[in-house]
C-alpha cells in the first residue's frame, strides 16, 4: 500500500469512535495537521485537541467535508440522515471517498440521503479500535475506486484489523460477531472474576485472574497456526480440570445457546437497520 500519511482526512463528529481512529492515525505517523475534525460539543473539542494541537477542529460540517480527500461519517446513527443531506450540498473533492462507521446504515441509504454520486465505503468497527486492537467489517459502493479502498483500509488498519465484504448483507454477520462480540468475551470475564471472588481471591486479583487470562488466550489464538479446537484440546488433558470444565460447559448446551445468542444479534442488526430509514 503507498504511504497515505499525508492523506487530509476529515471526521464528521468528533466522539469515541472518531477519537479513537485519530489515536490509532497519529500512532501510525499520520501527520496530524492533514487531519480536521468537525464536532459540534466542547469536551469532544478538547478530547481531540488532547490528542494533537496540530488537528483542525470546527463545529462546521461543510468546510471539513469540503476539503477532505477522506471523509469519516462518525456521527450516530439517529442524525446520519441530517448530516448527510445537509452535505449533499457542499462542495466537496471530486476524487473524495467517504467511510461511515455508523451501525445499521446502509451503502443506499447513505448514498439516497447525500443525493450527489459519491464514493461510499461502509464500515463497522468494534470498541477494541480504542486500543488499537479493533476488528473493522468494510463493504464499499460500485463507484469507490482503488485507491478509494486503500484510503479507507489504511484508516481502519490504524484501529486494528479489517476484513472486507463483497455482500453488503453480511454487515449484520460482522455485527454479531465482532461488532457486539466484545461484550461476550467480557461477560465470560465478569463471571470468571465473580466466581474467582467466591473461591476467596479479593476484587483487584480476580481481575487479574480473569483478563490477563483473557488476553493470553485471545493472543495465543491470534498468533498459532492450529485451529481453536486443536489449541483447547492442547490445555484439555484427559481427566483432568479444564476437560471437567468444558465438559460441564458443553452438557450445559454452551454452543447452542451461543448460537441462538448470535442469530438474536444477526436478526436484531436487520431490525434496527429497518428502523433507520434503510428500507
Ligand atoms: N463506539 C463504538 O464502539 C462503535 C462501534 C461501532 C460503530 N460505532 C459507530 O460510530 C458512530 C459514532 O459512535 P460514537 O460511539 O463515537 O458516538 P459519540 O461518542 O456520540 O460521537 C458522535 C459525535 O458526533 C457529534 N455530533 C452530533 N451531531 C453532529 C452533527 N450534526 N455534526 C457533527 N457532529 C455531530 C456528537 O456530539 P454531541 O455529543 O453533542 O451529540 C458526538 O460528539 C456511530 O454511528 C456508531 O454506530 C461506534
């Protein structure tokens, strides 16, 4: 991929989901005055100026979207249509490529609300972005061009890692699993925490027990070559305590009920799509 680091980006809302691309961007040596952020709300000003004094920053949608190569859409979902229709009439680069990260948003959607042939990538981050370990689904119009592609893979490579979607319908999949995935894995933490506080360990040390233990796994998982089943095998002795555990876990019908836990978040991904104007 050549070097985008010079790339203007610009960031329509200022918040969480902004803050933490800005902070992956600058991490990557993104040279932070070719970034301007328009954010209506003073403590999202200053979050952002925290991050560099060199980012632009303005409560005016239309100059950032006027000048950016890259145009980040990180308002929510709710005022997705506003902000966009109110853009259909800026002036913007003509080789510009817009990314939203907004949940339920669709690529006709968006391009409907704008009302200007534009070049749309979809994206749907998830919340690890903030410590740049994110894992971001991307899906992009007809019209979005190679490079087009590029800037907005090399955007969200600074949050984490990307995967892209040929089938815009698959956005709901990505959703359900990475999207709301990380509040499994703290669940399965949170009871590990609160039954290692039963077994008598204080709060801080359960904790510990807990995440790190999280970390390790998901680490280990990330950089083996061998399948999940074959590394659970690998710490699962015959007779032993961890083949106790999963035994118990998979007499309790674990696998099923994460299953239908998932086709409830694919299935309710599709409603609240409806419920934003995607129909
Ligand atoms: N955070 C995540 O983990 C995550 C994960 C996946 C997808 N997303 C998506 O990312 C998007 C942003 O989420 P977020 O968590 O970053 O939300 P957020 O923290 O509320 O950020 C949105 C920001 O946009 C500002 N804003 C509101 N109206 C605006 C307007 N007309 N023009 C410019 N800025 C405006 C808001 O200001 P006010 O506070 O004054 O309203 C707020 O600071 C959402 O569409 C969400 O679906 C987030």
């Amino acid at each position: 991929m050549s070097d985008y680091r010079q790339v203007q980006i610009g960031f329509i809302g200022g918040g969480n989901m902004a803050q933490a691309i800005i902070r992956g961007l600058l991490t990557a040596g993104h040279a932070a005055n070719s970034i301007a952020v328009a954010e209506p709300a003073e403590p999202q000003q200053q979050a952002i100026a925290r991050l560099s004094d060199a980012i632009g920053l303005t409560a005016d949608n239309a100059s950032v979207a006027a000048a950016s190569e890259l145009l980040v859409l990180a308002v929510k979902p709710q005022v997705m249509a506003d902000v966009c229709e109110a853009l259909g009439s800026v002036d913007r680069k003509q080789q510009q490529t817009m990314v939203s990260v907004a949940a339920g948003i669709t690529l006709e959607s968006l391009a409907g609300w704008l009302g200007t042939a534009t070049s749309i990538v979809r994206v749907m981050p998830n919340q690890p972005a903030m410590v740049a370990e994110g894992m971001s689904g991307l899906c992009a119009s007809q019209s979005v061009s190679d490079t087009g592609r590029e800037h907005a893979t090399y955007l969200m490579e600074a949050t984490g890692k990307t995967v892209w979607l040929d089938d815009e319908t698959l956005m709901d999949a990505v959703t359900a699993i990475s999207g709301s995935g990380p509040a499994y894995f703290y669940l399965v933490m949170e009871i590990l925490q609160e039954v290692a506080e039963e077994f008598g360990f204080d709060s801080d040390t359960a904790h510990l027990l807990s995440t790190q233990t999280g970390l390790g796994a998901s680490r280990v998982a990330g950089e083996e070559s061998e399948s999940l089943a074959a590394l659970r095998q690998r710490v699962s002795s015959p007779g032993g305590t961890t083949e106790a555990a999963l035994a118990s876990l998979e007499d309790a019908g674990i696998r099923d009920m994460f299953r239908k836990a998932l086709i409830a978040a694919r299935n309710r991904s599709v409603e609240l799509g409806k419920a934003q104007g995607n129909d």
